[in-house]
C-alpha cells in the first residue's frame, strides 16, 4: 500500500500538533492507526521502549522523525501515518527538534522496506542541504493539501 493511499484509508493525518513530550508526539500517531485497526497498541509501547533502550534511532533527518518497530510488535496491517507539531519536540538524545512524523507500521521487513522508500522519495529535495524537504509538509493546513505535496513529489521523482 501506497503511503498517501494508506493516509487516506487511515485516516491518519493530524496537523499542527500539540504534544508536550516526543511520547505524546509518537502517541498521536500511533492513536490515529489503533483506531483504524491497522495496529494494536502494543506498537506504541514498542516504539517507545525500543527509543528508551537504543536513543533516538527514529530521528531519521534534522527535524523528522519515522516512529517504527518491528511487525511482530503488533502490526496488523501495513499503514501510514503523518504528524505535524505547532511546537517541535526534542528526543533524549537529540540535539535537533522535531515537528513532523511519519509513523510507518510494516507487516514485513519487504513492507518496512518500500515504506520507507516511498516516504524518501516524498521528502527527497536535491535542493536542500539536508537532501530533505519538510517545509511543504509544514505548510499543509488539511488533508487534501498533504495529497496534493505526495503527488508532485512522486510525479516529480517518476
């Protein structure tokens, strides 16, 4: 499954954000795939034990981060989900601050895998000093502008 497709049969973007600590960040996303039934919420425990116990290894790019863990840690079915913050959050850890995230939750390492290069390739800008674009994420006010940014960057990367 697509990532904008899996947002929109998720239900699973939250934009402008609050969340006081990186565990409520990573909380309003995996919320947001428990109540689609994509996966159980022994994933959220997952994510955070595992950043507990091996630091901030979701941190994937300087303000981004990809809440992931492993499918057996309660993945149902592959799905996707996109948080904006109004204010960033910081990782224990981390130096950099975080105000968007792209929970992934893979059914298999091979999902885990084109999950996440499909979300590269949405964020990829040769532009930019980091090789990643969050700006036109940021910008994004409902739903329907975020499948608007997907579209032009795959289009774009076609």
């Amino acid at each position: 499954m697509g990532f904008k497709q899996s947002l929109i049969d998720n239900n699973s973007i939250q934009l402008h954000a609050n969340a006081a600590h990186w565990r409520d960040a990573v909380k309003i996303g995996t919320d947001m795939l428990v109540a689609s039934g994509a996966i159980k919420p022994t994933y959220h425990d997952a994510i955070i034990s595992s950043v507990e116990k091996l630091g901030p290894y979701i941190c994937i790019a300087p303000h981004l981060a990809l809440p992931h863990a492993r499918p057996e840690d309660g993945v149902i079915r592959t799905a996707f989900a996109l948080v904006t913050l109004e204010k960033p959050v910081i990782f224990d850890g981390e130096d950099e601050p975080v105000d968007v995230l792209i929970t992934l939750a893979g059914s298999s390492s091979d999902e885990h895998m084109e999950g996440l290069m499909e979300v590269t390739q949405v964020l990829d800008d040769e532009d930019s000093e980091t090789g990643v674009d969050l700006n036109k994420l940021r910008q994004c006010h409902t739903a329907d502008d975020v499948y608007r940014v997907i579209d032009e960057a795959l289009a774009k990367n076609a």
